[in-house]
C-alpha cells in the first residue's frame, strides 16, 4: 500500500480520477480514497494546507492503513535562480523553517525531541523519482532540501532567510510535518513538488497562474512512478 497526501484538491484530483476499485472512509474530516491506480495499491488523501492538517492526515493514514511508503505531492515556491516555475524539485530532506528555539540555545530549526534539523528522505524513493522524472521531462528536475513552514512566503526577504538558513530549493506548507510523522513511524516517504512560483513579492500571482499546472505534473509524474515503487 502506497500513501500519497496533497493539501488541495488541484493536487490529488487526478490521481483519484485515475483511481479504480475506490473505497472511500472520512476520519476526522479527511476522505481517504483506497484503491488501484496503475494497478498498485494505493490510498489518497487531501489534508488541507499547513501542519497540523498534514500531520493530522499523515498519523491517521499509517495507523489505518499500514502503507510501506508515503509521497507528498503537490507545488511549492521554487528557491534559487536555476528553480524556474514548472521545474519538479524532489526533497533530499525536510526542514522546518518556523521551528525556532534559538532563544534558549539551539540552531534555527532543530525539531525538539527528534534533535535533528533534517528529515531525510528515502534515498531509493528519491532515486526513483528522479530518474523517472528525467527520462520523462529531461531538464527542470532537481534535488534538494524542501522547507516548510506555516506561511505562504511572498515576500523576498522572507526567502533570502530560508534561502541563507537552510539552503533549500523549495518551500510549501506540509512537507517537513509529513516527513515528521513518517520519520517516527519508520515509514519511507519523499516529497514531490511542482514549482508554481518563486516565493518573492509575484508569488501570489504566478500561484494563482500555475498552481493547477503544476499540481497535475506532479500527479502524472506519481502515475509513471508506481510501477516501479
Ligand atoms: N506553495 C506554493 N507556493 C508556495 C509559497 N510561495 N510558499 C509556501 N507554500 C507554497
């Protein structure tokens, strides 16, 4: 059984219209959507944005269902000059950009309890999701630190922050909670995102542009990657 969790409904539609023997159950507000898609076991949900509804979401999907591994899907603000919008970025590892208990002595995103700033991601799952994504779209596929954060970042300086803090390629708002929930469960997950802006002061227009595009890459791209999961 494979997890996969978008915020919103543009990132998970397609996989659930693509879905066959659907089954659905709704747990604390979340529909989760069990069945075939490429004829591998799946079960889909749409946790709605931010991290507690991620977290939510991810806990509830590996108690009820047992899957072997989680993907995060969707889009978030490229980092970096050679992130362009449309580009797939698949995380390395997660951080959390608004964790901060530096005021009594830690580095800037330490998760308390965890005593780790880095969630590592599956390296077979990001192998295989990268060389998939290469042989399908070349070029635009990179790989690197996702950092997430309880804020849609439409600002530039608010970017240079997360940029020079912890050299990321990407921000969004669920990843790192997702990868959390994973890392205390032993479950393998990885994080695909579509770049639908660059979280500086156009982002909120160039969200409202190419968040639907870019959503539906990355769930083609999960399509191409089941098989071989
Ligand atoms: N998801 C897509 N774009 C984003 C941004 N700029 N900040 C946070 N999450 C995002």
């Amino acid at each position: 059984m494979i997890g996969i969790i978008g915020a919103m409904t543009v990132e998970v539609e397609n996989l659930i219209a693509a879905m066959s023997d659907k089954i659905t159950q709704t747990i604390s507000e979340v529909v989760y959507y069990k069945g075939k898609i490429e004829n591998i076991d799946c079960v889909v949900a749409k946790c709605g944005v931010g991290k507690v509804a991620a977290a939510i979401c991810a806990q509830t999907m590996i108690l009820k269902y047992q899957p072997s591994a989680v993907i995060n899907v969707g889009v978030a603000g490229g980092i970096g000059e050679n992130i362009h919008i449309g580009d797939i970025v698949v995380s390395s590892g997660l951080v959390q950009h608004d964790m901060d208990t530096t005021a009594i002595g830690d580095e800037k995103g330490l998760i308390s309890g965890l005593n780790i700033i880095t969630i590592p991601a599956s390296s077979r799952l990001v192998d295989l999701v990268v060389s998939t994504a290469r042989k399908i779209y070349g070029e635009g596929v990179h790989v690197g630190v996702i950092a997430t954060g309880d804020q849609f970042i439409s600002s530039a300086d608010k970017l240079k922050n997360i940029a020079l803090e912890f050299k990321a390629s990407a921000c969004e708002m669920e990843g790192g909670s997702i990868a959390q929930v994973c890392y205390i469960n032993h479950v393998d997950f990885v994080v695909i995102r579509a770049i639908s802006d660059n979280a500086d002061d156009a982002a909120n227009i160039d969200f409202a542009a190419f968040a639907i595009s870019s959503a539906h890459k990355t769930a083609e791209l999960i399509k191409n990657i089941l098989p071989g999961i």
